[in-house]
C-alpha cells in the first residue's frame, strides 16, 4: 500500500546544493556586520508530501494522529486525513503535508538522516527566482510572489509542481508556509537598543519594524506567521521539507 502511495512522486530527499553564500537577511544579524555567512548545505526540491509522512507514521507510530502526545501537536493534527494511517481525498498523496507540528516535523527529517533548515538557509534559498540566485529586489517577483497571498485557498496542488528555482527548488513560494529549525527566535524588538537581547521572544508584531528590508513585504509575512506559532502548532497551510550539511 505504502509502495503505490510512494510511486510515481519524486523523493523530497532529492536534496540539492544551496550555497555557500554572504547572505543579507531580514533579520539583523546582531553584529555590526551587515551579512552572515551561511555555509553550503543541501535541501529538498520540494516540500514533503502526505505519501512521504504516511509511510513515515506507520514505520514510527508514536507520531500517528490519536497517538502523539498532546505535548508535540496541537488537537487538529493531521486533522484532514481519513484515518491515522490514512489519507482520504481531502489528502492526496502528491499534495504536501500539512496540519504538522515542529516536532513532527523535526523528527520527520532526523528519521530521513536531516534536519529542518534554519531560517537564513531558508531564506537564501527562498531568495533566487529561476535565473539568479537573488531576485529580491525584482519589482516583478515580488508581485508574484505576493499575487499568492490575495489569492483564496484552494485545494492544494502537488508539491514540487511549481517552477525550479536558480538552486533547483520548487515551491518555496505559492505553496505552503514551511517550519524552519530556529522559528522561536525569529521576533525582534522594534528597540535597536535591545538587539541581541535574549528575552526578545517576549516582543511580537511591532517587532517586524527592526527588520531590514522593509519592502521585503513576503518575507516579513513568513517571519510573522512562524513567530505567532508555539512548537506544536499545526495549521492548515503550514508544511515543511528538509535539509542536510553538504558533503565535504
């Protein structure tokens, strides 16, 4: 059963090479220095699908919805599946997982030898469109990416059905909002004073007005969105892919 939901889906552990890269975020970098440097690392073509986690569950059953405990996930848990072990048409096998906790997720990609990305790997990657390796001040691809946003929620389509990017990625955009490791220290204060300040998790809203690009308006709202979320959040739109260290 598990081997016909898996056929025909290329693997999201077709993991491609990201970087290394001096990297301008958002995010202040808490020196004085304007970029950090992220080192090359490898990342899956497309988000997890809900083939991928099914298999995954039934080889871990403690991560199967009614049986997690409640301290890794929230109640609406794979919320749309048929069963615990199964997907039902409201989760088709191609489309990607979503209604995952963190912790699911993170133990998701220790069981596939990988990690979540953390959120500068993320964002290097989500920075490229299918040209360059950095199209964030591109007028256009702002627009498309943001043309996402305004659009209702439909059924979702199969991951890894959008368009590669310069890294050989698909769909860190117009798909789905995705964990990365470090989501919880995402908020910074809107006080330059307090940068660096580890009790800046206690600042939220008013905190995306330290950041640097502010026209970078997609992706404040992903900085936003992961830091109102607790680690055993789930949400509807929320997926995930992994993330590995480049081989020497």
């Amino acid at each position: 059963m598990l081997a016909l939901l898996l056929a025909g889906t290329a693997a999201a552990g077709e993991r491609r090479a990201v970087g290394p890269s001096e990297f301008v975020s958002v995010l202040p970098t808490g020196t004085k220095a304007p970029a950090v440097h992220v080192e090359r690392f490898l990342m899956d073509s497309r988000p997890v699908t809900n083939a991928e986690f099914l298999a995954f569950v039934a080889a871990h059953p403690q991560w199967r919805r009614g049986s997690i405990a409640k301290l890794f996930a929230d109640g609406d848990y794979l919320s749309h599946w048929a069963g615990a072990e199964t997907l039902g048409a409201s989760a088709l096998p191609q489309q990607p997982v979503t209604r995952v906790s963190w912790y699911a997720a993170r133990a998701y990609c220790e069981a596939s030898g990988a990690r979540l990305p953390s959120w500068y790997e993320w964002e290097l990657a989500a920075a490229a469109d299918e040209s360059v390796p950095d199209a964030r001040h591109d007028a256009q691809w702002q627009a498309r990416i943001l043309d996402w946003y305004a659009q209702p929620l439909h059924a979702l389509p199969a991951s890894g059905s959008g368009p590669a990017n310069f890294y050989g990625l698909r769909d860190l955009h117009g798909l789905v909002w995705e964990w990365v490791e470090d989501f919880n220290a995402l908020i910074v204060s809107g006080d330059s004073r307090e940068q660096g300040d580890p009790d800046r998790l206690r600042f939220c809203g008013a905190g995306a007005l330290s950041l640097r690009d502010r026209e970078n308006y997609a992706v404040l709202m992903r900085v936003a969105f992961l830091s109102s979320l607790e680690a055993r959040s789930t949400a509807h739109s929320l997926g995930f892919r992994c993330a590995a260290q480049a081989p020497p």
